[in-house]
C-alpha cells in the first residue's frame, strides 16, 4: 500500500491539470497506468487479497486508502463533495476494484495502458457513456 500511496500523492498534479483541460481526447492517467502495472507484477499476491476467497479486510484497507486520498486529513485532495464524500469515496473504492478484480481474475490479458484508458473512460465519462448510452 505504501507505494500505491506514493504513487497517488506523486500524480495528483498531473491527473488535476488533465481534468481542467477538458480535453476531447482523454488519455489514460499515468498514476491509473501505474497502477495497473503494479497489480501485474504483484497479480499473484493481488489475485489472492481481490479474488472470491481474498481478504475483505484488504478491500476495506483499500477503500479506506482512496477515501483518505480523495478527501481525508489531506490538503492535496481534490474532490469537492457535490454529493457526500463517504457515499463518492465508497462507489469510486468499489468500482476500482470491481475492474481490478476482473482484470486478474480474467487473466490480465490487456495490457496495463489498455486497462488503464478503460478505466480513465468509465471514471472520467460515467458508465453511461462507457456502455453506449450517452454521448
């Protein structure tokens, strides 16, 4: 979890400037590229924590962890509740890792950067959008 954390305090600046951009063309966050390829190096431990017989008290870790980023005791966050944050903090921690979770138990067969923008997709557009549904 460490360097998740790291990872995460170190992309904050990249993943705000990319969303003020409003750019057509949205590209995968770098830190959700990232990611991605931690879970691949360490697939068999994450398998393990994520899969049907994993941990749930490494979820709620995990949860707590994107809840702590996001909002927190943190002067870095970002978000700005339009909605209360534990609901927001709870939907975006599950979703993660309900497309983590089929990513390894599906084999990883996408690649990190593939992962990545579809994930970046349904985050930054909706899932709405990511099935067809809205433009």
């Amino acid at each position: 979890m460490l360097d998740l954390s790291r990872l995460t305090k170190e992309s904050y600046p990249s993943v705000i400037s990319a969303l003020e951009t409003d750019s057509e063309t949205l590209m995968p966050f770098t830190f959700t590229i990232s990611f991605f390829e931690y879970l691949n190096i360490n697939s068999g431990f994450m398998k393990a924590v994520l899969g049907p017989n994993g941990d749930l008290t490494f979820q709620t870790r995990l949860k707590e962890f994107m809840w702590e980023t996001l909002y927190g005791n943190n002067p870095n966050a970002f978000l700005k509740e339009v909605v209360p944050g534990q609901y927001l903090a709870a939907y975006i921690g599950s979703a993660i890792i309900g497309v983590f979770q089929q990513w390894l138990e599906s084999g990883t067969k996408e690649s990190p950067l593939e992962m990545a923008r579809i994930l970046t997709t349904i985050s930054v557009n909706g899932p709405f959008f990511a099935a067809g549904l809205k433009k």
